[in-house]
C-alpha cells in the first residue's frame, strides 16, 4: 500500500513534466498556424498600406513627377502648397461641403430612424428601400445618373421651372452644383439610419412611460431621454460621417465630368489631389497634400473625441 501511495505523486508529477516539455511545441505550432493564416492579411497591410503610406511619405519631400527619381526638396512642397489659391479654394470647398452635408445627412438619418422604430406593417420593407441607396451610391453610374438628373433641361430643371423657380441645371450652375453633392450625399443616409435604428431599441421603453406619466410631450422625451441615451451613437456617426465627408471623389469628379467645375465649384480637396498626382504628374506634391489631408482629418477626430466629454452619456458613467 505505501509503495502505490508514494508511486502516484511521481506518477502526477512525470504527467506534468511530460506536458511541460511538449507544451512549448505544442504552443509554438499553434502561433505558427494562426500566423500562417493571418500571412494573406499581413501582406496586404505590408505592400497595399503600410508600404505606400511610408513611400508617400518620402515622397512628400521631394520633387517626383513619375518619370524621374525623385529628388529632394525638403518642405518645398508645403510651401507651395499653402501659397497655390487653388489648393486654398480645395480647402473652402471641402469644408463647404463637409459642414452642409454632414449634419443634414445625419438629421434626415435620425429622423427615418425615428419613424422606423415605430411598429408599423411593411417595417422590414421600409428599412430594406432606405437603406439601398447606401449600397449603390458611391458608385460611378450612380455618378452619371445624378449629373443627368441635374443637368439643364432635365427632371430638376423642369421642376424648378414648372414651381416658379428660374435656375437652371445645378451642375452648370457654380453657385449650385455644390447643392447637387450634398443632395447626393443626404440621400445616401442609409449606413447611419441602420446604426441609429439599433440605438433607439435599446432605450429602455419604461423611461418614456415614466417621462409620459410626468407630463412630459414629445418634443421633451426626445430632448431629455432619447437624445441622451443615443448619444454614443450619434457620436460614433458623426465621426464617422465626418471622416467620409473629407474623403469625398467620386461624386464629385463624376458629377463634374471630371472637371471638378464649373469654375472650380467642386473643386473638393482629393480631387485636386488627384489632378497634381496623375494629370499634373506632380506626385511629390500630391503626397504632401495626402499628409495634410491625413493631419486635417486627425485633428477633427481628436477635436470631436475631446468634445465627446461634455456631451455624450455612457451607461458607466451613471454607476
């Protein structure tokens, strides 16, 4: 009996020996599959991102127009760049573009969401149709059909006419064609419309039954109840919408049949960045354009992610 109590002890501690000692093989084949199957990811992030941000970079400080290698010119680049009236009218344009365009999109997109939370017969429907213009509206034939919408002589145009209004098509128009973007932009309102929808299901309903019996209206519970437990959603939106808004081309150099016009009207500021690069082969210019559109874009998300203190309510905040 003493020998087989004293021989388990040895048994257990041969087992963990033994584990131990293929436990880092064991471990080191498992990284290796997890990283054998990541390897198509890493490349892609290596040769299709990483590399062309750091190559950009480089570029940014040189004079390099494609043919030639480049040479360097230190901050040249931005120097001219804060000096050309035309990169200067790129950035009145975007931020035109993005202070217009943005909001509206969002207050239509809350506003639907809003009806659609409602329990109404053909709900899936509804949803499934508002949220379709998100899918296709970005792309170019989208593009087309929206300048030939907007074109003199058209659907608009003879809209505007047949109500009283003289205007003409917007996308011949400088002081329209603007309106024309934006137009397309708020129709595509689905993508936030969904991601508000999933915020206002998860309101608590007794708050507003609580807030109805305290004789609160409409307008009040969406104020104090609503608008306070959506607002990491809205937030989330409006960053998100914000940064889409910067990045804005093809509407515009589609709608613009690819002049970015009339008299530089949608000159947004990737599409003169496209013009430098690949019509101008100005390539060193056009990455330093690309970096100040990057540190614009940061400091807006660091602006937003600092306001977000004042004014958006996360449920660990109230413990």
């Amino acid at each position: 009996m003493t020998l087989v109590k004293d021989s388990v002890p040895a048994t257990r501690g041969a087992r963990r020996a033994a584990t131990a000692r293929t436990g880092r093989p064991g471990r080191r084949r498992e990284n290796l599959a997890g990283y054998l199957f990541m390897s198509p990811w890493i490349a892609g992030f290596l040769l299709l991102t990483a590399g062309p941000m750091i190559a950009s970079l480089y570029f940014a400080f040189t004079d390099y127009n494609l043919f030639t290698s480049p040479k360097w010119v230190g901050l040249d680049n931005f120097t001219k760049m804060f000096d050309d009236p035309r990169w200067q009218k790129s950035v009145e344009v975007t931020a035109k573009y993005v202070v217009i365009g943005t909001p509206l999109k969002l207050l239509l997109a809350l506003g639907v969401a809003l009806l659609l939370a409602q329990s109404r017969r053909g709900q899936a429907f509804y949803r499934a149709a508002f949220y379709a213009p998100s899918l296709i509206g970005a792309s170019v034939s989208v593009g087309f059909v929206w300048r030939s919408l907007f074109s003199d002589g058209a659907v608009v145009d003879r809209t505007q006419t047949f109500l009283g209004f003289h205007v003409g098509g917007w996308v011949g128009n400088a002081d329209w064609v603007m309106y024309s973007l934006v137009a397309l932009t708020v129709w595509q309102f689905g993508a936030p419309m969904v991601i508000f929808l999933a915020g206002l299901k998860q309101v608590p309903r007794e708050l507003y039954e609580a807030a109805e019996m305290d004789g609160a209206g409409p307008f009040r519970r969406f104020w104090n109840i609503t608008l306070p437990m959506i607002s990491p959603v809205l937030f989330f939106n409006v960053l998100l919408e914000t940064i889409h808004s910067f990045q804005i081309f093809g509407s515009a150099y589609v709608v613009s049949n690819t002049a970015c016009g009339p008299a530089d009207a949608t000159l947004v500021y990737t599409c003169y960045l496209y013009q430098q690069g690949f019509k101008n082969a100005q390539m060193g210019f056009a990455s330093a354009m690309a970096w100040m559109l990057l540190l614009a874009v940061a400091l807006v998300t660091a602006v937003l992610f600092w306001s977000q203190k004042k004014w958006v309510h996360y449920e660990e905040d109230a413990r």
